[in-house]
C-alpha cells in the first residue's frame, strides 16, 4: 500500500494557524502527495485550542522550554503539547516520516525561538513540544521541516530514509 506520513496540517493548506490562516507547501501538496499519504495533524487544535486563538511562545531553558501565552501568560500547555505528542508517536504506529512546520512552538524541529526574561530568544533556540515529545518517543522515525525540504538533497535523502524504514518495519 501507500506509504503514510505525518505533516503539520497547515502544510496541508488547513487554516488551522492561531491567526486563522495556513502555510500551504506547494512542494508537500504537489509533489511529495504523489509518492505518500499524508496524515495531518495540528497539535494545538487537538489539545483544546481554538482557531483563532492567541499565540503561544516557548519560554525557559532552550533544551527544555515551556510552552505558554503570550497574551493570557498563565496558560502554559506544556504538558498537553508533550502527551498529545507521546499519543500520536504511539497512535500513528505506521507512520513511516514526519513533515514539521518550521519555526512552530509546537511543530518545530529546531532553532524556534525560545524567550528569555529580558524578552529576547535565546541564542540557538529550541524545539517545539510537540516536535520533542514525536522524535523523543520515535527516535528512528526519519523527521524533516518543511523549510529544509526545499534543499533538493535534504529533500532526496529524507525521501530515501522513508523509503528505508518502510521496509524495515514491514520486515519487524
Ligand atoms: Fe497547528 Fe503545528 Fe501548524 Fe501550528 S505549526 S498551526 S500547531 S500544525
């Protein structure tokens, strides 16, 4: 059968984003839904929070920021972000790769901005939750943003590494 994979629903073209809109990929609506089907995920819809809602931000010690409001700074979904990503990893057991948004405090692979006390990132940045909780419960499942997919070799070896441990799960 087609070989499944995870994608940040915006890619997708969901306005699924806290302002209502999206970040439709060409390449993964295109090109890439040619070779697989996608299962498409919004981690922050999923975990209560409505569209539009208000922007979350991550904040803390770059390797293991928290995720919290930036206009009601109580709310912190940290926990929530991390479990729905602990879920997935599990509910979507034949996943065989990941798109990731860029730059997300949820879907973010890496260097998203994470703020310090004086209001300033922090140099290097971190990952979103979401993100975290997938690659920390899946540490073989072959991850990508969509951003570094544009680079065609990134973009052919993420393709081989799909390709690679779809096999390998289908002779587990
Ligand atoms: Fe939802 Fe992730 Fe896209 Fe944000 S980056 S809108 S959490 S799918």
């Amino acid at each position: 059968g087609t070989i499944k994979i995870g994608i940040s629903a915006c890619l997708l073209g969901r306005p699924v984003r806290f302002n209502g809109g999206h970040k439709a990929s060409q390449l993964c609506m295109e090109v890439l839904s040619q070779h697989f089907e996608f299962i498409a995920l919004c981690p922050e819809q999923a975990i209560g929070l409505g569209t539009p809602r208000p922007p979350i931000r991550l904040v803390g010690d770059p390797q293991s920021p928290r995720a919290k409001g930036t206009v009601n700074r109580e709310l912190d979904v940290s926990e929530a972000l991390s479990a729905y990503g602990q879920q997935a990893a599990a509910k979507l057991h034949d996943i065989c790769g990941y798109i990731l948004m860029q730059k997300s405090p949820s879907c973010g692979m890496e260097r998203v901005k994470v703020y310090q006390d004086d209001g300033h990132p922090a140099e290097g940045g971190g990952r979103g939750l979401f993100a975290a909780a997938l690659m920390r419960e899946r540490p073989d499942l072959p991850v990508e943003e969509d951003g570094r997919l544009n680079d065609p070799v990134l973009r052919e070896n993420f393709i081989t590494r799909i390709f690679v441990y779809a096999e390998w799960q289908r002779l587990l």
